[in-house]
C-alpha cells in the first residue's frame, strides 16, 4: 500500500539549515542510512523522505519545528518504527523526524513512585530505570526492546498489563511537547491531582504525533511484585474463558496482572515456526487462556491463589487441563506461546490483522461471528484471535489460506477488514484498540466517528497545527 499524493519538496537550502541544526552526522540523505527509518514491519508503505533528521535535545527539536512551521514543510515524527498503521512513515518526501537519540533520564523519584525521561528510550530501557529504583513501570509489549517511548506515547499503547494498571495515558502524569510552531509546553508536573482547566495532557497522548512531539514524560511508578504466579490453561470452548476471567479476578483482585487467551492455532504457528518451544499439555485442546498473579510480599500467596482459582474452575467445569510455571524459565515458556505470535505467524504467509476491542463479555461471540464472516469471504483461511480478555482487546489476525496466492489472499484485504470492522462497530466495539489510525485506518475512521466528533477533532487540530504540518495525512 502506497499514498500517491503530491510529493513533498524540500528546497536544498533548507536542508542546509535544517542540517545546521542537528550537526551533519545527523541529518541523514544517503538513502542506505535512511532505509531503517524509511521500511516498517510489514513492508505495507513505501517511505520516502527528504532528510532524516536526529535531534539531539529539546532544543533542536524547536528550532526544527519554528522553521518547519515557517517554511510550511511537513514533519513526520518517528520513535522507534515499530508502527502497525503507517503512522510513522513519511510517504511524500516529508521531513522525518526521529526522537530516537532522547536518550535522558531527567529524574527517578523512588519515594514518590515517578521518573521524568525522554521519549528516545526504547520501553525496555524504561523499564530498566525504573527496576534499578526498585519499582515497576508496568507497561509492557513483545516490541519492547526496539519501540521506543515517544511511540508508546503517540498510540497510547496497551500490551499484557492494561488488565492491573492501565493503558498509557493511564501511567503518565506530565508531558513536555514541542508544538508545531516550535513553542515548547513544559507540562513535566508529576501531581496525581490537578484541575486547573483542560487537560492537554490527554489529547498529546495518542494523537499519533498530529498536534505535537512528545519529547519528556513523568511516568507513574508501582511497587515491584515480590512473586509471580504464572499459569496456562486450557479451556473445553472459548464462552468458558468469560466465567473463568471472573473468577480469576474475584479469587486474585487486583493481583490478576494478566489474562491472556489465544486458539490452538497459535500454538501450533509457534510450535511448527519457533525452535525451542514445546506444547505445555500433552493433549491438543482448541482454546487457552494464559493467567499471571502477582504478589507484592515473597510469601507463596500469589500461588495459592492461583491454586485456588484453578480448583475452583475445575470443579465448574472451566477448564481441561491446567499447568503452573515451576521456574521463570518456564513462566517465560508459556509467555512465548503468546507473544511471539506474529514471529511465527510470518512464515505462514501473508496475515491480514485486526487490531479490534469490543465488551469484554462478547468477546467469544464476536470470535465467532467473525471467523464465520471471514470463512465466507474467503474459504480457507486461517483465523487466530488472541489478545488482552480483560480490557476487550482481540488481535484477530487472518493467515492466508494453505495454496492460495499471497496475491490473490492480500487483494481482499478491504472486503475482508471492512466485514470484521462492520461487525466491530455493531457489537458497540472499536476500529483500534491499542495501535492507533495512522495511515491504513483514517478513511474507515470517518466512517465510525460520528460529524460532532470528526468536527471537534478537526477543530482540534487546526488550533494545535494551522498549517498542517505535523503528521499529515494521518488520523484524519
């Protein structure tokens, strides 16, 4: 998929002085430095750009954008690449900007459970600082070690942890952003409480880089789990998991720090792709959910209550089988059967993938109505929805079917995505749930926006960007 709008056209001087700002070792032309900021994951978008540039400051980044805004030249900012909708890709000639080399740790306050860094960090590395003070940074993903905190920040991500702490506009208390006219809001306050008018907070967070660039953060910090309990199941059918979700949290609270489930088809991907992984039963079962508990005292509660929750779901009928982690190096065993999903899911041909949130108590029957949709669509094909069960979220991917042309498979593409958003939207769902509009989803957006909303964000943006140069294209 390409845009085949006007290219962008950046006059050589200007690059010149674009350069002068960030030293010429960092503002990249050469199209073999560009290419890993130019190709994202799923080969979907052809990047072009005219300079790539690496600011080194806060600073840079204003004075980057004061002349942007001057010289009306559009600016694609971009974390770590790691973007499943396009939305950090330049496809115009724009001008990239990459927040890659904000690499600072500004403050950790352990005591207050907060720490103020920069957006270049990968997540990993956030979560690293906050491990050294002792504390937890709960938000956590498969790309953590390559996307970068700026993006986390611009899709307002979610991963494994939303279920006991939140997405991320949930686990932020401040912003430093550059607008687009290079003015910089210093908004680094690390208050738990604070109405002093609208909170612009909220509205940087998730605009995918539209309004501003997010280039500081205070992060709220959690008591680090002294003990996990980390278990897979399996299930005699998926309409199972809803009851056995209630009664993990009724049995754990706000300990259930994972709920987890994905299709036998997940498990076979994995096994047949991945070396190194085994099958955690020795009998094939059609659905599995995967369960963590935290404790915040090292006194064997976490496991007794999972014990606890799987006795008790045996006795209802819940599940077929159960298995507990022995040892971290089994818990991690269980927790790439899950997470290394797209990984094995690659060699199996091209995947259409949803990215898709609906009531958490319809969620097995939307899987349903969806894989039937889907079959119908297109006979053959390999559905696997997995996902978040506690906060609604189902990445329902599609594999192409066995012997048919990826050609052929990837032509149905919008047939196929608008029949499971049709179905998303009527169950009272959401187009995306954790990877943002971008790019591939802004047209369907105005189908599921109603005029009053599509007009406040519009308004929205105009106010932020007058002249349309942060990110366009994108979201709206």
């Amino acid at each position: 998929m390409n845009s085949h709008s006007k290219p962008t056209v950046i006059a050589p001087d200007l690059i010149d002085r674009l350069r002068a700002i960030v030293g010429p070792s960092h503002a990249l032309t050469d199209p073999d430095q560009q290419l890993p900021y130019l190709r994202e994951l799923r080969d979907m978008y052809e990047g072009r750009a005219a300079v790539v540039l690496r600011p080194g400051s806060t600073d840079q980044v204003a004075k980057i954008l004061a002349l942007a805004h001057e010289q009306r030249i559009p600016v694609v900012p971009q974390a770590g690449n790691t973007g499943l909708v396009g939305g950090q890709v330049p496809m115009r000639g724009e001008l990239l900007l990459s927040v890659s080399r904000l690499k600072g740790v500004r403050a950790v306050d352990a005591a207050g459970y907060t720490m103020t860094v920069e957006t270049g960090l990968t997540l990993a590395e956030v979560q690293a600082v906050a491990d050294k003070a002792n504390r937890l940074f709960p938000l956590s993903l498969p790309s953590e070690g390559s996307c970068q905190l700026g993006g986390n920040l611009g899709t307002n991500a979610g991963g494994v942890g939303v279920l006991a702490y939140g997405n991320t506009r949930q686990l932020v208390l401040g912003l430093e952003v550059v607008l687009a006219d290079g003015r910089i809001w210093n908004g680094l306050r690390a208050l738990k409480k604070d109405n002093t008018g609208y909170d612009l907070r909220d509205l940087f967070i998730g605009s995918e880089g539209t309004l501003g660039i997010i280039t500081a953060a205070v992060l709220k910090l959690f008591p680090r789990p002294a003990e996990k309990a980390t278990a897979i199941v399996a299930m005699p059918d998926f309409k199972s998991a809803l009851e056995l979700f209630s009664l993990a949290q009724d049995t754990a609270g706000t300990g259930l720090t994972a709920f987890e489930f994905m299709p036998r088809i997940v498990i076979d991907f994995v096994l047949k792709n991945l070396a190194g992984t085994r099958d955690p039963f020795p009998t094939k079962h059609a659905w599995y959910v995967l369960l963590e508990i935290s404790g915040l005292k090292l006194d064997g509660s976490a496991e007794q209550q999972m014990l606890s929750a799987l006795e008790t779901a045996t006795a209802k009928g819940l599940l077929v089988d159960a298995a507990i982690a022995g040892s971290l190096a089994q818990a991690r065993d269980f927790w790439r059967l899950r997470e290394a999903v797209s990984e094995a899911q690659r060699p199996e041909g091209a995947s259409i993938k949803h990215d898709v949130s609906v009531p958490v108590q319809r969620i097995p029957e939307f899987v349903e109505r969806a894989n039937a949709l889907v079959e119908k669509q297109c006979p053959g094909v390999r559905p696997l929805a997995f996902g978040h069960f506690g906060d609604g979220n189902v990445h329902y991917n599609i594999s192409q079917p066995v012997g048919m042309a990826r050609e052929d498979f990837m032509g149905r593409w919008d047939d196929i995505m608008r029949a499971v958003h049709t179905l998303v939207v009527e169950m009272g769902g959401s187009i995306s749930a954790e990877h943002g509009i971008g790019f591939m989803k802004r047209e369907e957006l105005v189908q599921v926006k109603s005029e009053v909303e599509l007009d406040l964000m519009r308004k929205i943006k105009a106010a932020f960007d007058p002249r349309g140069i942060l990110n366009p294209g994108k979201v709206l």
